[in-house]
C-alpha cells in the first residue's frame, strides 16, 4: 500500500520477481565468467543472466583498508589514486593478504575505528538501497529484470569454483559510461548526446517514484536495448534531508560532465557538454527534484 502511495499519476506498481520451476539453463550447463567487482558483490555471469557472491565482512574490511592506503599513496606515487581502480590478480592478492591480517585482529577492535565506522555506513547504504529498490523499482523499466527460482550450484570462474544461487538479474549490454566510450570512439556523438538524455530522464523516473541515487556514476548504470537502467542500488536515498544536502554540494561543484568522467569523451563537442551540464544543473537540483517527487 505505501508503495503505491509513492508513485505518481498513472504509474504501476513495482511487481515480484518473475519465479521460475528451475534456474535458466545457461547458468547450470558452463562455467559463469566473472564480469566485475564491488565492495560488497562479486558478480559472475553467463550470455544473458547475471548473479553474484556477496563478499564477508572481513574482505570488506580488507577493501576498505586498501582504499585508505591508496589515498595515502596518491600523494606520493603519480597514479597511485588509480593503483587499486581495476580488479586484478595483484590487487586480489594483496586484499587476500590483508584479509588474513584482518581476521588476527578482533572484530571489535575493528568496530571501534574510522574503518569500522565506514563499514557500518557501507552496511546501512546498502541495505537501504536494497530494500528502497524491491520496494519501489524490481519489476519496472527501471532496473533490469529480476528471476528467482530454488536454490542452485552453479561453477564461478576462480574462488570459490561454485556458488549456491536463488536468484539472478537480467544481464545488460553494457554499462552506460561502456556505452559512451564506445559511441564517442566511432564519432557518433548525437547518439552519445541521446544516451545521456536517456540518463537524466531516467533519474527523473526514479525520482517520481521517491527515491534518488547518491552515486550517479555512469558504471553504476546499464543499457538494456534502448534503455538506461539502474544497476547497482546501493546509493538509493529516500530521505529528503540527505537528497538537499547532495545537491547543494553538486551545485558548488566542478562542471557535471567532468565529475562524470565524460571530459575526455566530450572534448571534440564542447557543445554537447554545454548543453549536458546546461541540462544537468536544470533537472538535478532541488526545484528539478521536487517537481518529480511524488507528494
């Protein structure tokens, strides 16, 4: 019921996972390949369906101390910020290293400092972005479809080898800022002005349904035949206070389009720029936001 109290005029409420009898065959008959990494997930894949492991919390502490250190070393060492941006056999190495070290430490010891504190609120983001996205966006345009079946062993390229997986997402085409990278190589920039419109027009969708992404990156959206979707909901906020906050320091910041990464993108068309942040500062600010919101 509060779900649909949330949605604007003429919306349909979010549906339940489609259920399945069993798991899709592709995921049972190959090894999944792993297709990426977060601080909480690891995510494996096969041609069409995505699922994924949920890391401990010792690799998350791990994680966290590792990107503590490279903000220490990027003082030092010229790239030393991007040292630790893509997974890799060395990184993985070293976070199987420091995870070692973190289980000789007591849990609460942890908890007691700045890396605890961060881990609580990755935690909290986390589970709020979680429960905000089945609440009001699984089963819509928004996010990518969502199967669920019973409980099954699939083979996961490197550790563990297997996992035991109930559920699995619509596998996108690629993500948003993939998508961008690849149009803007081949010079087709009107379609690379067209995917960032789809962008802010589906931000203003979830807006309309009450929630907002603290993390608009482009790699955490994705592109599902002429759509953009959501991908990773662990940014989503439904608490105004919070939402006015972000905004106010996004209206103070540098250019939209450089804090996108689209700088180097977008350089052989400053005017698409001009009219992307022309675009961005109209829509994302609070005026933009409550003309959405659902009352």
């Amino acid at each position: 019921m509060l779900a649909m109290e949330r949605l604007g005029n003429g919306q349909e409420p979010p549906r339940h996972p489609r259920a399945l009898s069993s798991a899709p065959a592709e995921l049972t008959c190959q090894r999944l390949q792993r297709i990426g990494e977060g601080v909480g997930k690891v995510v494996y894949a096969s041609e069409h369906w995505v699922v994924r492991r949920e890391r401990s919390t010792s690799e998350i502490i791990a994680l966290i101390v590792i990107w503590k250190l490279a903000r220490r070393i990027a003082h030092f060492i010229p790239g030393g910020d991007k040292l630790f941006d893509k997974p890799s056999h060395r990184n993985r190495l070293f976070r199987v290293v420091l995870q070692s070290l973190v289980l000789l430490v007591p849990r609460g010891l942890w908890y007691t400092t700045h890396i605890g504190e961060m881990w609580r609120l990755y935690r909290f983001r986390s589970e709020r972005g979680e429960s905000l996205a089945q609440t009001y966006l699984h089963g819509t345009e928004l996010v990518p479809e969502e199967v669920i079946f019973p409980p099954t062993r699939v083979q996961v390229g490197g550790w563990p080898g297997w996992l035991e997986v109930s559920q699995a997402t619509q596998r996108v085409e690629a993500t948003l800022y993939a998508r961008l990278v690849e149009l803007a190589e081949k010079g087709r920039f009107d379609e690379v002005e067209q995917w960032l419109n789809r962008f802010l027009e589906l931000r203003q969708a979830g807006w309309s349904r009450g929630v907002f992404s603290m993390d608009a990156h482009l790699k955490n959206f994705g592109v599902c035949g002429d759509r953009v979707v959501l991908i990773d909901t662990g940014g989503l906020t439904d608490s105004w206070s919070e939402i006015q906050t972000r905004l106010g320091t996004e209206q103070n910041d540098v250019e939209p389009h450089v804090r996108l990464g689209l700088a180097p993108l977008l350089a052989p068309r400053p005017d698409i720029a001009a009219r992307f942040n022309s675009r961005w500062r109209a829509v994302v600010s609070s005026d933009g936001v409550r003309q959405h919101w659902p009352e």
